[in-house]
C-alpha cells in the first residue's frame, strides 16, 4: 500500500511539472497581447491626426501662397511670389471642384517686374478616397491623392520695364490640362497642394508645356 502511494504521488508530481511550461506560456502571451503600440502606431496615428485624416470635410476655402528665390545672373536677383484664393467642395467623397484665383508676381532684377491674375477652375478625382474610407483610413476629406482635369484664364497681365518704366499688356497663354497632385491638410487651419502634368496652350495650336504648382497656406 505504501509502495503504491508512493508510485501515485511521483506520477502526480510529474505531471504537475510537465504542465507548468503550458502555463508560463499563456501568461507571456497574455501579457504581449496588453504591451502598448509600437513606435510606428504611434507616429501614423499623430500623422492622421496632423492631416486630419478622420475628420469629414467637404468645403475647403483656400487662402496659399509660395515665395519664388534666385538669382538671373547679369539681370540681378530674381524673386517672386504666387498667392491662390480660392475654394474647393466634394460633390461624392471621390470627386471634389475647385475655383479659385491665383496671381503670380516676378521681380527680374534691372529688367523688368510682371504682374499676371488668373481664373483656375478644376475637376479633381480621389482615386483612393472611397477604399480608404471603407478600410477605415480616412473620412471624406480633402488629405488625398488626385488626378486632376484643369483650365486656366487669364484676366490680367502686365509687365513693368524697369528702365524705361513702360507698362506693356502681356498676351498670356489660356490653357488646359491634366495633372497628378497632393493635398494634406495641416492641422485645423493649414494645408498644401502640390500638382504637375501637362497643359496645353488653347491660344497658341500645337504649344504644350509642363505645368505645376504648390501653395502652402491657411485651409478653413
């Protein structure tokens, strides 16, 4: 009878301890589970935040500017600014219009100074807005990528010759085109967008052209 207990305690012991990496492993990976987010999870969720990745959006009023800096060699130093007021509203999530005026001035050192006010008006195409939505990336606003249909009017253009201190009317090209671009919001009341592509010149046939730009302003 002794014999026989003492056989049933060492089986018991044994199985006991034949269970205890069972057990130290589900306590790790309990604890795994509750570690907090990576480095990573945290600098993408402060990144949607910045851009406002999960806030709807769907009228932007635009008021950016870019400065322009360099030097023409004999002419002196080159300096300019462009400035954009405008507004763009999401008709679907995808697909958003945008108006808006847009005035370029250049400083070209002894030469000359030149004026030009244009009318922009543009038809752009989220592509990736209605999946980001449905994966639960973004909500409809405006931190996208965009293709981007495009025209532009001219409503004035002037130049300024410094020498002689004539004014002289510029006959400024019209134009259409396409693009690819970049917007972000930048926290509640900033933004930037960036576009490139080519244009076609409507007032002179056969003349083509790269056209690009980017503001940085205020995004109300």
């Amino acid at each position: 009878m002794k014999l026989l207990l003492f056989i049933t305690i060492v089986c018991f012991g044994s199985c006991v301890q034949a269970q205890q990496p069972d057990s130290v492993t589900i306590e790790v990976s309990q604890e795994m589970d509750g570690l907090p987010p990576t480095q990573t999870h945290r600098f993408l969720k402060a990144y949607r935040k910045f851009i406002r990745a999960h806030v709807e959006e769907k009228t932007l009023f635009k008021l950016g500017a870019v400065p322009q800096l360099g030097y023409a060699g004999y002419v002196g130093p080159a300096y300019g600014l462009q400035t954009e007021l405008g507004v763009e509203h999401k008709v679907v999530p995808a697909l958003s219009v945008l108006a808006s005026l847009r005035t370029h001035y250049v400083h070209m050192g002894n030469q000359f100074d030149e004026v030009t006010m244009r009318g922009m008006l543009a038809g752009r195409w989220y592509y990736a807005q209605n999946r980001r939505m449905r994966s639960g990336k973004s909500a409809n606003n405006f931190s996208n990528q965009y293709l981007t249909l495009q025209t532009s009017q001219y409503v004035l253009s002037r130049r300024r010759m410094t020498p002689t201190g004539d004014v002289q009317p510029l006959n400024a090209d019209n134009w259409v085109g396409l693009g690819f671009g970049i917007q972000r919001r930048l926290g509640r009341l900033g933004y930037i967008d960036w576009t490139i592509g080519p244009a076609y010149a409507i007032s002179h046939p056969n003349r083509f052209a790269l056209s690009a730009s980017v503001y940085i302003g205020l995004g109300l």
